[in-house]
C-alpha cells in the first residue's frame, strides 16, 4: 500500500517534550523515576510526572497538576526549574512556576500502584518582586535549596529555607557574571559550581569553582579549580568516595577528569565529546550507577552509552538507542531520554549488571504514528563545505517514490552550537512522507564533532554555515538526488538568519521560511537579552568597533540581494529576537517587491510551545513551499 502523507497535527503539536528525567532512591530500595513533560496541547505547559522505576506508563503520578506550570525564565533560556530530594518515602519538591519558588511535600506509597499523598499543600517560598530562579539543589539537611538568582541583571547563588513563606533570599555567592550547575558534596561540607564572564559564552571559556561550607551554611573561601581562558567546563558532580567529576575540552575534546587532593587525573582520553552547549541548566549527560561512571558519548553526530571505570576502562554499553540525552543513574540503574530513527524519543530505563550487560525498556512519549518500513532513516552526508573542510549532515531521502530529482528542504539548526541529531523527527517525516528529501546540516560551528569543529563559525557567522548550508544541497544535486529548481531552506533563530544569509549570498535556495529569525546583527548587538549580549563578539567580531563586519554580513542591509519568496513566523513576547526585527526584514522586501507572509502569535516568545501553533507553522510552510516551487 503506498505510505499516505503524515498529517500535520500527528508531526507536531501532538508530541509532549520529556525533559530531565531523575532517579530518587527510597529508604526501602526501591527507584523512583521523576521527570518533566512538556504539553504542547496545554499551550506549552510543563509539569512532573513520577512513577517507580520499571513501572507501565499508566502508573505515572502528575505532581504539579495545571495550572502550576514549570518554567523558570532565567536567562530567558531557563531550564531545571524542579529540584526533588527523597528521604525514605518523603518526597520533597521545590518548583519555579510565575517567577517564583514554591514547595510541597509528599508522601509515596508503599504499593507501586497506589498514588502519592500530598502533605499539605504548596507553600509560595519567595515573592514575585525576587527576581527569576533555576537550578536549584535540595539540601535537606540544612532544610534549604541552593540555585540560581538572576535580579536586576545580576546573577547570585542564593540559599532559600524550606520551611519559610515569603522570604528574601540569603544570599552565598556573587560571581563577576553568570553561574550555575552547583552541587553539593556527599558530606554536604562543600559546594562546587560553574561560572562564566563576558564575553564569553560558557562552552567557549569557563571555570569550576570550589568552595568550603561552614557550620551555618554559608560559603567559604571560594576558589577556581579548573578551567578558565578559552577552556570550558560541563556539569560537575561529587562521587561518592568524594572525588569530583567534570567534564573539560582542554584536549579540543570534551572529555571527563576527576580531582582527588587537589589533584586531576584524566582517565579516559577519547576524540569524543560528553558534554554540549549550556544553553539551559538541567542538562546531564554523564552519572555515577553504584559501580562506574555511566557516560552519553558522542562521536561524528552519533551518541553511545558507555560504561567509565575508575581504572581506566572504558565498556561499551549495548542498547539500540543513538540519541540521548538527559541522562540519571542511581544503583544500577538509569534512564535517559532516547530514540533512534525509527523510534521516537521516550524515556530509556536501564538496568546495568556486574558483568557489564544491561537489560532495557523504552517508553515513547506517543503512540508511533508510522510503520517501520515508511520512515526515512537519516544518512551521514560528508560533503566540502567552507575552504574545502569536510562537513557532515543528515540526509533524508523521500519515503516515497518520485520520478527525478525530488524537492529538496535544507534545515539550519538554532545555537548555532546545536546539532542536527539522529532521532526520529516526525517533523522531517512529514515533508519526506510528501516526496521531498530533507537535509539537516551540522554546518561548522555545530556541537558533536569536537572543539576545532565548532570554533570554525568563530568570527565567521554568516558565512561559514552559509557557504555549508549551500554546499550540502549542491552536493545532493550533483549526486542527482535533488531538483536544482526546487531548494528549499528553512530555520528558526540562530538557523533563521543563516536561512536568510543563504538567500541574501546565495543563489542555491529558490524559497525560505524563518521563525523568530536574526534578522540584523548590529540591532542583535544592541538590543538583545543578557545571556547574548556579547555572543556576537566571538561569532561576527567585536561590537561596536567592527560594525563594519556587522553590516556586511546582515540580511536585513543586503535585502535587495533576496530574489526569492520568504515566509516569516514570530512570536510578540520574543526577548531574544524584538519582533520590530521581522517587521523591518519583511517591509524591506516586500518593497523590492519580493513575495512575502508574515505571522505574528501574540502569547508566544522565543520559541514556540503552543500545539495549534506548531501545526499551523509547518502547515502553512508546506503551503508556501509548494506554491512557489510549482509542485
């Protein structure tokens, strides 16, 4: 039977986000699993769910019911806006939810089919005038969390007592910048955390700092310990024999070492990264499962499991799964959140043995809404991108039979540190489903292939990934797998200017569409939040001595260069990129007389987390695409 277009409200829309899975171990050894969903069919809520580990989905417990919604705002970005500590069955959670803390505890049951118990309920701990909060850690000995306080354009380390309403926040600690990833040691008479100055971001210099804990909580004589000028440091964490963890790309890589006494040691030197960008907090890729350290490695955009002895030995870990992320471990056990190009992501729960073996079971997030033999399993495309430097992508052939070359969608990923990944991606599915190939470039400055690799796009954002997008699509055509007339590319921020570059100072591309795209680099320099403020100096030049640099590279000064049609989305809440950007990009040529559209969604920010939204982006993409290709 041949394969029906994938309708557009199952590609997106339909799939909630799983986000930072955590293992909690209770007094009576049995394994808690908690994580986040994100719910696109609530309008982008994020909630808790939990259940114990090993248990069928229909035992998940939602703990942060609506219209609680977990989402911390600091550095826009956000991330682990749930910190949870289990103390026998006692659970005790503290959420950021409206810019502020609050806490409940809760009782779990002792039959795994049985429901928590709430204890009371939910306690408001810090007002809304308190700034924004994320990446907090449970102290509970203290009866206090330990996080992230960003106010008035300054971060802190703050501590916050669990059993106060309403209070002001003690603060431990004020870096020169920013901070975060803290974590406590197993005697609870240390902290260690990450900091970073501008300009630069935190994958490109950062540091590890150490400090001592004193008997009334505070902090005492902190200290950098590792990193520093053009080294950059990625989630700390204590074992439990007190050595800690982290993981560092001195050796253009990044790999893990660990301190003991002062001293480091690296045990386990590889050309493979176990670490990725800090764009938000809550990421994990590396975790201590009794035994070893559990690791998510990746090697030429392709993720592995891998088991790190303290001796230096390194054991593959045998499981199907090559995209992963998110990854917890607690006493021989693990789970992550993981897929592979047929099966979409789900939480993976892993139970590891002395021997080195693993059994495993996977939970998709949603039902799977193809068969096996109709989905496009992504190929690794090697192909010369900019000065003649091999590039990689994912190419994605039409599932479905097309006489000649096909259309052709390139996709330019965000970050631009972010990565084109392996896991099925129902979104892609939809257009090779409708006899299109879709390409997704790891153009230079991508995560996944080492530092070297990602420092290309270092003052030559705007042409490096520009000059890779375009070469990846000529090389298809070359190859006779895509129609020469029928190139699309499409991008969402960071991706979205390099959608626009492309169509400025290329004539590959025969049609665009953008989401909250950068459309100006110099108004980016001037205008956009704190976290960014001085990205742009590594990636264009140093702002505003080198504006000239700025201009040249920027589609909105060279829209006569645009001879193509160009859909552009954007959400009215955007702090990173000002909807007046779009606004400005979209007059520009519609008065060269280009054909342009234009949507703007008022309750949406960078980013956009509401299903009706999705489903009318991608819809409405197509529309356009096809329209003015002539398919």
């Amino acid at each position: 039977m041949p394969l029906s277009p994938l309708p557009v409200n199952q590609a997106v829309g339909s799939l909630p986000g799983l986000k930072e899975p955590r293992l909690l171990a209770g007094g009576d050894g049995r394994c808690w699993l908690l994580w986040l969903e994100q719910r696109p069919q609530e309008r982008g809520r994020t909630t808790a769910l939990i259940r114990c580990f090993g248990a069928p989905t229909s035992a998940a417990f939602e703990l942060t019911p609506a219209p609680i919604n977990l989402r911390s705002r600091v550095h826009d970005y956000g991330g682990n806006g749930l910190s949870a500590d289990l103390d026998n069955d006692r659970l005790t959670l503290v959420w950021v939810s409206t810019g502020s803390l609050w806490t409940q505890a809760w009782r779990l049951p002792a039959n795994e089919t049985a429901t928590p118990t709430a204890l009371g309920d939910p306690m408001q701990l810090t007002r809304s005038d308190h700034g924004d909060f994320a990446d907090g850690l449970l102290d509970l000995r203290r009866r206090c969390w330990i996080g992230v306080q960003e106010i008035d354009g300054c971060d802190a380390l703050v501590r916050i007592n669990l059993d106060q309403p309403e209070q002001d926040p003690d603060q431990l600690h004020q870096p020169a910048d920013f901070l975060g990833y803290a974590c406590l040691s197993p005697q609870g008479d240390q902290l260690a955390w990450v900091e970073w100055q501008q300009p630069a971001m935190p994958w490109d210099s950062s540091q590890l700092w150490l400090a001592d804990i004193d008997s009334t909580g505070a902090l005492q004589t902190p200290r950098c310990i590792a990193g520093g000028a053009g080294v950059s440091v990625f989630q700390p964490q204590w074992l439990p024999n007190g050595q800690l963890l982290v993981a560092e790309d001195s050796s253009g890589w990044w790999n893990l070492m660990l301190r003991q006494q002062d001293q480091w040691r690296r045990p386990w030197p590889m050309a493979a990264e176990t670490a990725m960008p800090q764009w938000v907090y809550g990421m994990s890729t590396t975790a201590w499962d009794g035994e070893a350290v559990l690791a998510a490695v990746c090697a030429e955009g392709v993720w592995s499991l891998k088991r790190l002895w303290l001796d230096g030995r390194v054991d593959a870990v045998e499981q199907p799964f090559d995209d992963l992320a998110g990854l917890r471990a607690s006493n021989g056990r693990a789970v992550a959140v993981a897929s592979n190009s047929s099966t979409g992501a789900g939480l993976l729960e892993l139970t590891l043995t002395d021997q080195g073996s693993c059994s495993w079971t996977h939970t998709p997030a949603t039902k799977p809404f193809l068969q096996e033999a109709d989905i496009s399993r992504g190929e690794p495309l090697w192909f010369e991108g900019h000065e003649g430097k091999p590039t990689h992508a994912w190419y994605y052939p039409p599932a479905v039979s097309v006489n000649g070359a096909a259309p052709l969608l390139v996709k330019s990923h965000s970050g631009p540190t972010a990565m084109a990944r392996r896991g099925l991606s129902l979104a892609i599915q939809y257009w090779t489903s409708r006899g299109w190939g879709v390409v997704d470039v790891n153009y230079g400055g991508s995560t996944g292939f080492g530092r070297s690799y990602r420092e290309r796009l270092n003052r030559g954002w705007g042409e490096v990934d520009v000059a890779d997008c375009a070469a990846a699509a000529q090389a298809l055509i070359r190859t006779g797998r895509a129609h020469p007339e029928q190139i699309a590319i499409e991008g969402g921020s960071a991706g979205g200017f390099t959608t626009l570059a492309c169509l400025c100072f290329t004539d590959v591309f025969h049609v665009g569409a953008c989401r909250y795209a950068v459309c100006d680099l110099a108004g980016m320099a001037e205008d956009t939040h704190r976290f960014e403020a001085c990205y742009l100096d590594q990636l264009v030049g140093e702002w505003p001595y080198e504006q000239t640099i700025y201009d040249s590279r920027s589609p909105l000064r060279h829209a006569d260069q645009i001879r193509c049609p160009v859909l552009f989305f954007q959400g009215m809440k955007d702090r990173v990129v000002p909807p007046e950007q779009t606004e400005r990009m979209a007059s520009a040529l519609r008065n060269n007389g280009i054909a342009v559209e234009v949507r703007f969604f008022e309750d949406e920010g960078h980013g956009f987390r509401d299903s009706a939204v999705q489903v009318q982006v991608l819809e409405e993409t197509e529309t356009f695409f096809r329209k003015h290709l002539g398919l």
